[in-house]
C-alpha cells in the first residue's frame, strides 16, 4: 500500500517536501492554512545548493530567475552621495536573484504537472490541524475546515510541519515557541517598489547602511526593485504596538538620502509586504517518533542568512532521498536525513552573525568594520573586472 504524508503549509518548504515524497512513491497531502495560493513576495538569492536541490526535484527550467545584466551596485554615504559597493549577489557562488513567489510558482508547476507514472498531490486549503496524536505505526490527526467549520480524524505515515517559523506543529507536538526560537534583538520590513528609486538606474542597487539602521533596495532584471528595511531593536514587542510605517518612520529619522525616503514612502501603497522580528530556530532533533520538521519549522536560518529558500529546497529534496534509500523504515530514512543535512544547517546559522553585520551593522565598530571591507573588496573587484577587460581585449 501506497504511504501517505501529512505536509502542513503551502510554501516552499511543504512544496518541495511534497514533490520529494512523491518522487520517493508516496502519496503526500498538503495543507494550506490560506484559503488560496499565495503569490508575490520579495527578493531571494538563490545560491548553488537551492539550485542543485531545484535541479534534483525537477523544477529547475521552471523556475524564473531576474539577476540583472547591467547597473551598479551603490553605497550611499550620510551626505548621500555614492560610491560603488557590493551587494547581495556579489558574494560567493553568486546567487541567482529571484522572488520568493518564482520559486513557489515553480513548485507549483512541479506539483500540477507530475511525470509520467507520477501521481497528483493533493492540496487542501483553509485547513489546519488542531490535534496530533501518534498510535502504533501511524500519526492520528485531527483536522480543522474553515470555510465548511468541519473538523475530521484522518490518518497518516508521517507528518511533516513546513508551516514556518511559528510553525502550529513544532508547537503541538515539541513544546512552545519560545523553548526553540533565539531572538536577533532585529526587525525586517520587506515588499516590492512601484519603480525604481529616481536618479538610480533601472538595474542599480542601492545600499543605505548605517549603525543598527540599514535600507536595501535589490534590483531585479524585469520588474521593479525589492527594497528591506532592517534595523536593531532592544523591545521586540514595542515594535508591534504602532502601525508598521509610523514605526519606520520613527526608527529612520535622520536618514534622509533618497533611497530611504523613497522606500519609506513607498510602503503604505504596497500591495503586500513582510513585517517582522528576526529569530532562528534551533533544535536538538527535528524529528519526534513519526513527526518531523522542516524548513523555517525546524531550524529558520533567518532572511540575514540569505539561504532560507535554498535550504528548504534542499531539506525536501533530502527527504526523498533518504526515503527511496529507506523504503520500509520511515524512522531510520528521517535519521539518515538529519545526519546529512544538519552540518550543513548548522554551518550557515554560525556564518548569519557575520551576515548580520554585513546587512545591518549592530554598533558603530562593526559598521566601521563593515564600511572598509567593502571598500576594499569593491576595489579589488574592479582591478579584477579591468583585468578581465584587457584579456579578452588582447
């Protein structure tokens, strides 16, 4: 008999743990909280390992990436003039720039259009699960409908919470929130430009970093550019008790380049956008008997990281190994998982401290610090693009 998995959440990680398990012939079931799709969303740099992971689940000639070809990178100075800088997908691997909602729309199409011989995955939405219970080879769930206020038992082979850092299932069956979630003492705020910011290129980026205040504007090769306000905070709960613009305004007073007036401004005509503190997760095991985590779930390197996107394709992709190599030992395949991916998680959440400092630096030393090395880096970049010039000129 086919087995069946229970995915909770819609988003990269639930898709691509999906797309896995199918692969490794099981029957998976995702639920949505939403009562649709989400769309949307903002800038990801998708680095070698997201694009290996998107390779082996199959949806990599679906997936829609936006580097751009031309424009600079510029580090404005207090005074607001410029100076060529580094941005995100400068460092190494060079990632490819995408949005969050390219990657999820490439699973969707992975989902949607199954192989040959591959069965649909079915996905249920304004679903959530209000009880979870393992008996004897199986994990018994307790349903929850919102549009019809049905609940219903169902049973399942495994379960797998990919429902995000305040993830419902990590709660029911791990413990509360705070026993797992570190606290950055940061908040990010990030959603799309109607355009570009005026007198910038189309293509150019824009960076605005100062002491525990920083504004990015990432460009994007086809449409307008993305922009993150991030910043430190010693009261993370204060940060909620006003509306989130009038909270920005507050904490960016003073900053008055136009990049930063510009996305201020900008923010209360966006469709849509993030307001959040920043944490990560970290837990002993990701697993508990037939119950795992995944993704933002289970261990949330943070948008600092850079590699929220890529690891949760990877932890999908993962999986499905692990259980075409295990097919009649779920809990051995979920231990061979976590033996091979948490060195790698491990490893990317010591380096986001660093990363830190580099989108937003926490004190005046560190944004001194910061200011030279990109300086220095950005100048040994040009030497190397004029060398490569002269090369190919000769």
């Amino acid at each position: 008999m086919q087995k069946r998995a229970l995915i909770v959440g819609l988003g990269i990680a639930g898709m691509a743990t999906a797309i896995g398990l199918r692969r490794a012939g099981w029957a998976p079931v995702i639920i949505e909280r939403a009562p649709e799709r989400r769309t949307g969303g903002y800038f990801i740099g998708l680095l070698p390992d997201g694009r290996q992971a998107a390779d082996d689940l199959g949806i990599v000639n679906y997936l829609h990436t936006r580097t751009p070809d031309s424009g600079t990178v510029w580090s404005l100075k207090r005074d607001g003039t410029r100076k060529p800088g580094l941005g995100f997908l400068d460092q190494p691997g060079r990632p490819s720039a995408v949005l969050r909602g390219d990657i999820e729309a490439a699973l969707w199409q992975g989902i949607t259009e199954p192989a040959p011989g591959e069965s649909d995955i079915e996905v249920r939405y304004a679903t959530t699960p209000v009880e979870i219970t393992e008996g004897y080879g199986r994990v018994e769930v307790r349903l929850s409908e919102a549009t019809t206020s049905t609940r219903y038992d169902e049973s399942f082979d495994l379960v797998i919470g990919a429902d995000g850092l305040r993830s419902s299932v990590r709660q029911m069956v791990f413990g509360p929130h705070e026993r797992f979630m570190t606290n950055w003492n940061a908040m990010i705020c990030a959603f799309q430009l109607p355009e570009q910011v005026p007198g910038f290129a189309r293509q150019d980026s824009i960076i605005s970093a100062r002491s525990k205040r920083a504004a990015w504007v990432f460009a994007l090769a086809d449409r307008a550019p993305t922009a993150l306000l991030t910043y430190c905070t010693k009261d993370i709960d204060a940060e909620f008790t006003d509306e989130p613009i009038e909270r920005l305004r507050t904490v960016y007073q003073g900053m008055d380049d136009p990049a930063v007036r510009y996305v201020l401004d900008s923010l209360p005509q966006a469709a849509d956008y993030l307001f959040d503190s920043v944490h990560q997760v970290r837990m002993p095991r990701w697993s508990q008997g037939r119950v795992m985590l995944l993704g933002d779930a289970a261990w949330c390197l943070n948008l600092y990281s850079g590699m929220g996107a890529s690891a949760s394709l990877k932890g999908g992709a993962e999986l499905g190994r692990a259980l075409r190599e295990n097919p009649d030992d779920i809990i051995a395949a979920m231990g061979v998982w976590e033996a091979r991916l948490r060195p790698f998680i491990t490893r990317h959440q010591r380096t986001t401290r660093l990363k830190q400092q580099m989108l937003v630096p926490t004190n005046r030393c560190f944004a001194a610090i910061r200011s030279l090395v990109v300086d220095l880096a950005a100048r040994a970049r040009r030497r190397s693009v004029a060398r490569e010039a002269i090369q190919l000129s000769t």
